[in-house]
C-alpha cells in the first residue's frame, strides 16, 4: 500500500473513531448513521446500508482518560476543550465510554511524552476486558513527529500499513 493511501486510510480511521466515540453513540443508545445518503426509510431494502466500522489507528492521542488528565496537572489547552465539568469529562473520554467490544485499533503513542503510552496502555487493557484488540505502537518521536512522518519510509509507516492492510 502506498504512503499516501495509508495516510488517507489513517485518516479516515481516527475520524470515524472520534465521530463515534464522542459525538454519536451515547452510552446506551443504539448506532443511528446521520450520513446524508444513509438516513433513508429503514424499510427500504435497496436503502444504502452503512460498512461496519473495520478498525481505527490512533495517533498518540492526549485525551483517552479524560477524567484522569483533568484531575491533574495539565495544560490549559485542556480547560479550554473539556470545560469544568466532570460528568462532561467522562462523557467525551474514551476509555469511559469504551462498554462493549470494539473494532481493531492501533495507538501509536510517543515514549518521550510522560502519558501518552500509559494512557495507551490503560486503554488497550480495557478493550481487552471487553473482548478488543488494541495494540500499543511506542516509538521514540515527539508527538509532532508522529503526525508528520507517518507515510515516509520507515519501520513505523510499515507497521501501521500493515494494520491497516489486516483490516480488509
């Protein structure tokens, strides 16, 4: 698979895990698509039916433990997107909302940043619990670093077009 079709995959990956995880699927509520050409009359068997979800590849992600972040030192850039609220925390964090079995996922995370492997970590033994596959890609990049090379040639790029390519 060639760098760039991977970095479009990526891509498409992490948007769809974030749709679903923060803005869609409240917890106990059932998967509604809101896609234009899928809300069609459900009774409607030539209506378009959505794929279902093959897997995710989550770039060193700062926020999978909401509540945990919030409730230590952080950066005021977290204030400033999660508010003052707890019950807002756990509703937009990811491992507070990870109930049930999901698809496939890869977390990259950056081993010179303090958290972002533990939460990595935390996360995947959580979806594990649950029935999951998540896996834990450290690498030794900053977290710019992780964004931006991802689709040159290197060991990192070819383990995560090869995730990618165990989706299909």
């Amino acid at each position: 698979m060639g760098a760039h079709l991977a970095r479009l995959e990526m891509k498409i990956c992490i948007s769809e895990f974030l749709r679903r995880i923060l803005f869609e699927i409240p917890p106990g509520r059932p998967e509604k698509s809101r896609d234009a050409v899928e809300d069609t009359d459900p009774n409607d068997p030539t209506a378009a039916k959505p794929e279902r979800w093959r897997g995710a590849v989550l770039l060193d992600s700062a926020a999978l433990d909401v509540p945990v972040i919030m409730n230590n030192r952080h950066l005021g850039l977290y204030d400033h997107a999660f508010g003052t609220d707890p019950r807002q925390w756990t509703a937009v964090s990811p491992i507070a909302q990870l109930a049930s079995r999901t698809a496939p996922m890869l977390a990259v995370c950056s081993s010179r940043r303090r958290e972002s492997c533990g939460q990595a970590d935390r996360f995947a033994a959580k979806a594990s619990g649950l029935g999951g596959q998540v896996r834990v890609l450290r690498e030794d990049l900053s977290h710019m670093e992780i964004n931006a090379t991802l689709g040159a040639a290197s060991d990192y790029t070819s383990q995560v077009d090869a995730f990618l390519q165990s989706l299909r």
